[in-house]
C-alpha cells in the first residue's frame, strides 16, 4: 500500500471511533450554533500573493520537524506577519496533529482556518466546522468524483469553503468536473500539490504545468517546496493567487518574519 492508501485506511478508522463518541447529528447542531466563518474566497483574493501559513510539527517525508507547544500562539505570529489564513493539520499518525490544535487556533486568530487532514466523510466536513475551521482539504487523489462533488456540498451547507488538492492535469480536470457537478457557486479553489503522494517527491515545475489547466474564475494556490522568498517571487507570473507554506514558517525561529519574507516576496 501507498501512503496515501495508508492514509486514507487510518482516516476512516478515526471517523468510525468520532461517530461512535459524537453523533453525525449532534456534531451537526454544534456547528450550526457558532457565528459565521471568514470567507477563505476572500482572503485569497485579496491583492498580492496570499500566505496560507501551517501549523505543522511532522511530516511522513521528514519526520519529526519542530516542537509546537502552543499552536495558538504560532498562528498569531502568522497572522502578526501578514498570512492571509492559518492551516492546521489534524492528521494524528503522520503529521502528529489534532483537532484540539484546531480548535485553540481557530479561537486565536480572526482569519479562515483550514483544517488540513485526508477527508473520507461528510463527518469530518462537519467535525471542522465544529471545531472552528473555516475551509476542509479534499484531495483528488483519494477520493470518487462522488465523493469531491459530495464534500463540496455538505462544506457548503456548512459554510465553509474547500480546498481542492490536485498533483497533475487529470486530477484537474476531475477537480473542475466534480466542482461543476456541485453546483454549489462558490467559487473553485484548487490547491496544486509539487509533492506526488506515493514516492513523496517534490516536482518544482508541477505547478507551471497544471495551473494550465484552470477555469479563469479559479483561485490557484501552489502547496510544497515552499522554502523561502526566492521560491515564491515567480509564482505570481505563473498565475498562482496564494501559497500553502509548513515546514518554512513552522521550524523558523521567528515565524512572524519568516511570513513577512513570503509576504513581501509575492507582492
């Protein structure tokens, strides 16, 4: 089995044992109750190159990265740096993440929070919103078209926006399809991932090829790789709206001007 595959085994396995805790319909009550979320739509389409800065400690390619202690805190200093919105990784194996650190930075920061995890039910579309997040991930790679066109519904029943994760031009083009199909009139947001989930190698020319391939009313964010200012200062050119950066910002010893580097570099 791939990671992915991996991946997507654990993650029904924790959807099973929420259930079994938090019924679908309680969930749904609790996050119907909370105030609006921010528009990620929005701030992605601000003026200049949107940061989306992660919350990150793991990854399955690196390992254990940094000590996060106080994941509120880190998303404040992202945001005192200018990141238009905060990612948080909830995957506990691999990324030792958790929604407990959603929930603590989703009541810090006033800017959307994307709960970044491997998607497999409606469930867990309604357990972000529950926890605060203002967007929930979906990666083509794992998922039926049934199933992408499904969870931009139920996040849109929510109130939330989505992220569409795509690694190459097929995966796009059943992105644009299961987005169409939707019909929900938000606006597609398409996260274009240089990392291949198999081998977990990083393509720095991925996203070139596949922002191609986009609707024009698309928002494009470019996801991995992301190292410092030289990596982003062409991204404009290539079409890219936004940027999804971890370990850069999450292992920097001043995460606030780590962000403010992006920031300025993008503009």
């Amino acid at each position: 089995m791939s990671f992915l595959d991996d991946a997507v085994a654990a993650s029904r396995e924790r959807v099973a044992e929420a259930q079994r805790l938090v019924p679908l319909d309680v969930l749904r009550t609790r996050a119907q109750a909370l105030p609006p979320a921010p528009s990620l739509v929005d701030a992605l389409r601000a003026p200049g190159l949107s940061v989306i800065a992660e919350v990150k400690r793991s990854s399955p390619s690196r390992g254990r990265m940094v000590e996060i202690p106080d994941p509120a805190a880190l998303a404040a200093a992202y945001v005192a740096g200018g990141a238009s919105a905060v990612s948080v990784l909830t995957e506990p194996r691999w990324f030792d993440g958790s929604l407990d650190d959603l929930v603590a930075v989703a009541a810090a920061v006033d800017v959307p929070v994307l709960r970044k995890d491997f998607t497999v039910d409606a469930y867990m579309v309604w357990e972000a919103r529950a926890a605060g997040a203002a967007a929930v991930l979906l990666i083509v790679a794992a998922l039926s078209d049934a199933h992408i066109s499904g969870f931009l519904r139920t996040a849109d029943d929510a109130g939330m926006d989505a992220l569409v994760e795509v690694h190459d031009p097929d995966e796009t083009a059943r992105a644009v399809k299961a987005w169409t199909h939707a019909g929900t009139g938000r606006p597609l947001i398409l996260g274009i991932n240089a990392r291949d989930l198999t081998s977990l190698q990083v393509d720095p020319e991925r996203f070139a090829e596949v922002v191609k391939a986009l609707p024009e009313q698309a928002i494009a964010v470019a996801e991995s790789g992301v190292m410092g200012p030289d990596s982003v200062r062409h991204l404009p050119g290539l079409g890219a709206d936004a940027v999804l950066v971890g370990e850069y910002v999450a292992t920097s010893p001043d995460p606030a001007a780590a962000v403010r580097g992006l920031v300025e570099a993008g503009a």
